[in-house]
C-alpha cells in the first residue's frame, strides 16, 4: 500500500520554534513527530511514501533518508512554491495506483486502525474515506449522515439532517479524487476536492477514530503532546518507539531526577540540580549547576545556567517560549 504525508506546511503558529526546525522535526518525547506518522502508517501495511517539502525540506530530507525501519521506501516532492493540501497531491498523482492510498498530515499524532480504515473504505464502495472524530473544528466544518456517510465538507454537499465531527488529519483515497482537484497548482483537498465529489454525487465516508488524537498546531499543542508522553497518554507503540527511559547523563553527582522525566542521550546535568517533574531534555542539553526545572521541553543542545529556575517553557538552542499558567 502505499501513502502521502504531507509535510510542506510554513507552521507559521509554531514560530520561533519553527524557524529552526520543519514542524515536521519537532522532537515529541525526542523523537521527531513525522517518525510517529510514519510508524501508523507502517503498522497498517503501507511500505512506500512521498513526502511533500518546502519550508527547511531539505531537513527533513536528511533526517529520514529513503527508508523507514528498514521497511518503508520513501521519496520526497519538493514544492518551490507551496501547493496547499490538494495540489500537493496532484502533483504526485503519478505514485499512486488504482488501489485505494492514504494521505496523512505531518503534524498528527494519533491512535487510530488505518487498516480497519481501508478495509471500511472498501466495504462502503468509497470514492473517498474521512478518518473523523468527534467535536467541531475550529478550521470548518464536516458533516455527515445517520449512516457515517460524509454529506457536507466546509459548507459544499447535500443539507438534512447532519451532524457535526472533526477531521482528524487522515484520508483514504482512490484515484476519483484526481477527476474533482481543480486544474491549478494551489489547491486545498477539503474545500475543494471533497465539495466537487460530493456536488459530483460521489461516495465520501467517514471512519471513527476513537484512541489518542493531538494536533501539532501551536507552541501549546507542542508542549501538551510531551506533557501527554510523560504522563502516559500516548499509545504504547510511540512509547516503544523513544526508548523511553533515562540514559545515563554525565556530570549528574548529586542531581535529583523527579519522575515523569525523559533525559536525552549526552546530557550534561550539573551538581545539585532538580530536575521535574515533568521534563524532557532533548539530546545534548546542558542543564548548570543548582538548576530547577519543571513543566519544560528543552530541545537539543539547549543550555541552562547555573542555578535557573524554570518552569512551563519551551526552549531550544537560540529561543525560548513561555507557556501559559
């Protein structure tokens, strides 16, 4: 099977943060957010993947090479100018084939059955399949039927009597989709492909995804999906997937460590220093002697001097960001 991620986003409501790293790369629980997307797509039998780039793509070249767990082919298309989410698939249409594809967003962590997804897809004769959950989007609206059929996508489609649910960043696709993508490089696949299929009379489903769900979409939604891996709120195959545990950080004589904490590999923790609850320090943090740090995802290479106190920030090598009370 083979599948999308889409990955060319600016993540323009994650700067600083973003300035330094794709959206795509920002480590959750140390490991970047796009290997969680990959791992769901793995774990539902998909072995080849395009991944779409623009902002920092070559970063995101480099950390995933052309493989994934030895398994997953991956290529890459690169955007020069920005797609959106409809004409970035277009442009690839030619990787796909006549089986049904899936498409995911980079920026989703999430617990959900892709093969009982696709498998759902098939059994409803689909042209297209949703992957939903419940609650209302802040971004429109998608509305579906008593039977989880998809009615109406951002105003375009049937009325009666509907109701409300979320996209929850993962379509199941056949190729009918590239018969409604308008012809323009720009294009977004909700508003546009979805209303075309469905004022077209096509079959568009819905798929229920019950399990863990967080987006990536600001600075806050970054900090909650760590705090989520400390207090074990995320599925266990993405806690198999950090390695979760406390390497041995050098210099640490005298540290306290407060659990839930994840210290990254080549750690340097002063004498004396406090470190949680609620804390991950990404590979080669320097934390300074007498140090306080709770409630803080510190990215690699970011430094703490003698004797902080820090608390419910985000920091990286050349920027901070406080997070809300």
């Amino acid at each position: 099977m083979k599948a999308m991620i889409l990955a060319a986003g600016l993540g323009t409501r994650l700067r600083p943060l973003t300035d330094e790293l794709p959206k795509a790369l920002l480590p959750v629980a140390n490991r970047p957010v796009i290997e969680y997307v990959l791992e769901m797509l793995r774990r539902a039998g998909v072995d080849e993947v395009v991944v779409n780039l623009h902002h920092l793509g070559g970063a995101i070249r480099d950390a995933l090479g052309d493989r994934y767990a030895g398994r997953v082919t991956i290529r890459y298309s690169v955007e020069p100018e920005i797609l959106g989410t409809g004409g970035g698939i277009r442009k690839v249409q030619r990787f796909f084939d006549d089986e049904p594809f899936l498409v995911a967003n980079a920026d989703t962590l999430m617990d959900v059955d892709l093969a009982a997804a696709v498998r759902s897809h098939r059994r409803a004769g689909a042209a297209a399949t949703m992957v939903v959950r419940e609650g209302e989007s802040p971004y429109g609206g998608v509305e579906t039927d008593g039977g989880g059929m998809v009615r109406r996508v951002l105003g375009r489609g049937a009325g009666g009597d509907l109701r409300n649910v979320m996209f929850a960043g993962v379509h199941v696709l056949g190729r009918a989709l590239f018969r409604h993508l308008p012809d323009r490089p720009f294009s977004c696949i909700n508003r546009d492909g979805y209303g075309a299929m469905l004022e077209a009379g096509e079959r568009v489903a819905s798929f229920a995804a019950r399990g863990y769900w967080r987006e990536i979409g600001t600075a806050g939604d970054y900090f909650a999906a760590n705090m989520d891996f400390l207090r074990g709120l995320m599925p266990a195959h993405c806690r198999r997937m950090t390695g979760a545990g406390r390497p041995p950080a050098r210099g640490a004589r005298g540290a306290t460590f407060v659990e839930p904490v994840l210290i990254g590999r080549g750690c340097v923790i002063g004498e004396g220093a406090r470190i949680g609850p609620e804390a991950v320090l990404g590979a080669g943090c320097e934390v300074g002697r007498g140090c306080a740090l709770e409630r803080i995802v510190a990215l690699p290479g970011a430094r703490f001097g003698e004797g902080e106190a820090v608390s419910g920030r985000i920091r990286t090598a050349r920027s901070e960001l406080r997070l809300p009370a």
